[in-house]
C-alpha cells in the first residue's frame, strides 16, 4: 500500500496538500501539513498524485508504505 511522505527541506506551508487531500492530512496551527498516517488505496492513488503534482514546492511524495 501506498503512503504519502513530507520532505521537510522543501515543504513551505502552503496547505494545499491538505485541501487536494484532507482525509490524509491535516493541517497544525501554523499551517503545516500533518499526515495522518492512513494507507492510500489503489483506487486513490490517482488522486493522491494529483496532489503531489501540485505541491508547490515538490515537498510531497508518494513511497512505499511497506504493508
Ligand atoms: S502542498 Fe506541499 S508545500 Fe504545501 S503544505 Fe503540502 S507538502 Fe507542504
């Protein structure tokens, strides 16, 4: 199963993750994405690159989750 992952050098805040994606993520106080650790089925792997494709900052990727 798929799992969103942050890279944290690059994120910037803009939340849009958490929008596109917002049973996957949340957003803390000062507007950073907090993931909420759900596995990303095959059937919502299409949308979830979508949201990776518009992360501003190239901070979201798609991994392995390892199970
Ligand atoms: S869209 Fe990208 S830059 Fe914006 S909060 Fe999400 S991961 Fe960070």
């Amino acid at each position: 199963m798929a799992k969103l992952e942050i890279d944290w050098t690059r994120c910037d805040g803009h939340g849009l993750c958490a929008t596109l994606l917002p049973d996957d993520v949340a957003l803390d106080e000062w507007g950073f994405p907090v993931l909420r650790g759900r596995g990303i089925d095959a059937d919502e792997v299409p949308n979830a690159r979508r949201a990776v494709l518009a992360c501003p900052a190239l901070a979201l990727r798609l991994g392995r989750g390892g199970g």
